[in-house]
C-alpha cells in the first residue's frame, strides 16, 4: 500500500539550507559567481547550483529574484574580467611554474583548442561547460585576445546565464506548493524510486562526462609528452 507523502526529501534539504540563503544569500550568489571563473572555485562549488538555489528561494519569498539575476550577472562579468586579467599578466610564468598541478597544462591546451574550435563563441558557452569553462577567461587573457571582443562574448553568455538559471530555480520556487502536491499523491514508494533514478542518472552523467574530459586530457599530455 503507498501512502501520502507528509515531507519530500527535497523539501527538508530546501528547509536545512534555507537560514544560510535568508541571511547570506546575495553575498554567497556575487561571491560564488565571481570565484567561479577567477579562481576555478567551479571545479569544487558549481556556481550554476548556487544559481538556482538562490533562484528558489527567491520564488518561495525569501530573497528577490531582480537582485539573484543581477548579483550572479555582475559577479560572473566580474570573475571572468579577474580572470581574464590574471591570465594576460601572470598566465605563462604560472602555467610554466605549475603546469602540473590539477593537469593544468593539459586543461588549458585544451581551452586553446576550444577557442581555435570556436573562437570568440567559446567565451560565450564556457558559462554552460562544467570542467574546461572555469579556464577560459584566464585562457583567453593568456592568448592576448582584444578585450573588447572578450568582453563582448562575456558579457552576453553570463547575461544568458545569470536569466536562464535564475527564472527556472524561481519557476519552480514559485509553484513549490503545486509540485508538493504533485508529488503528495504518488507516495513514499514512487517518490524515492523517482529520487533514486533521478540520482544515479546525474551521477552517471557526471562520471561520464569525467571520463570523456580526462581521456581528452590524457590524449592531450601524451601528445604533448611525445617527441616532435
């Protein structure tokens, strides 16, 4: 028999995390998004989850989402300047020096495929690239690109960044109480197999799309190890 669930798992994470975001939340929304691309602190903390975490919580009444779109958007064009920044005046002597810490050198060959891929557009799409993205700006600082075209570039995908994620944590914030009640009717039973599937579905994503990045890095460090 399945009976009616009286607080989803999702819900009691939602409510744990809730006094940190009441009080700190446009704080921790600017910083992450500044961090994220500056000083790789994406690797660790997705800023696209902070995002929306910020986002539902605007939706549910707690924090106002103009401010969570606008606090993700000027610290993302503010990350990314940093890193930009860091990157034309310190990249080479640091990549020399440091090449091999966290497979830098192979991540930011990487990056400079990318970009011969691509070009400008790489600047737009790294907000939405989880493991080479927090590399680009610095990259693109690196390789002298025109500030103006980078900023251009920048300045659009955090645009599209900051509103896409902020509207769909505040969509579903919004209409927290109909998706409660959506999931009230299916049970205990149907809602930890959904959660589950849910879970190894985003786990098997994310291992897979490890796997494939570290297979490019591998190829690129053989690569570059060969001789020419």
């Amino acid at each position: 028999m399945i009976f009616p669930v009286e607080a989803s798992i999702v819900k009691q994470v939602i409510d744990f995390i809730e006094p940190l975001f009441a009080n700190w939340g446009y704080v921790i929304i600017f910083l992450v998004a500044l961090l994220e691309h500056s000083f790789m602190v994406g690797l660790v903390v997705p800023g696209d989850a902070v995002l929306l975490l910020g986002a539902l919580y605007a939706g549910m009444g707690h924090l106002n989402i103009v401010w969570v779109i606008a606090l993700a958007f000027l610290g993302s064009v503010a990350g990314d300047n940093l890193g930009y920044l860091l990157g034309r005046k310190l990249g080479r002597p640091v990549l020399d020096k440091h090449g091999d810490f966290i497979r830098l050198r192979a991540r930011v060959v990487l990056v400079e495929r990318y970009f011969e891929k691509y070009g400008g557009a790489t600047i737009f799409i790294a907000r939405f690239v989880t493991f080479a993205g927090v590399l680009v700006a610095p990259v693109a600082g690196m390789s002298k690109m025109k500030y103006r075209k980078f900023f251009t570039y920048e300045v659009a995908g955090s645009l599209v960044w900051a509103t896409g994620y902020g509207l769909l944590g505040y969509f579903f914030g919004r209409n927290e109480e109909i998706i409660q009640k959506v999931f009230g009717y299916v049970g205990n039973t149907l809602l930890a197999a959904f959660i589950l599937i849910a879970l190894i579905a985003y786990i098997v994503h994310r291992v897979r799309k490890r796997k494939e990045f570290s297979e490019e890095l591998d190829a690129i460090e053989e690569t570059e190890s060969s001789p020419s």
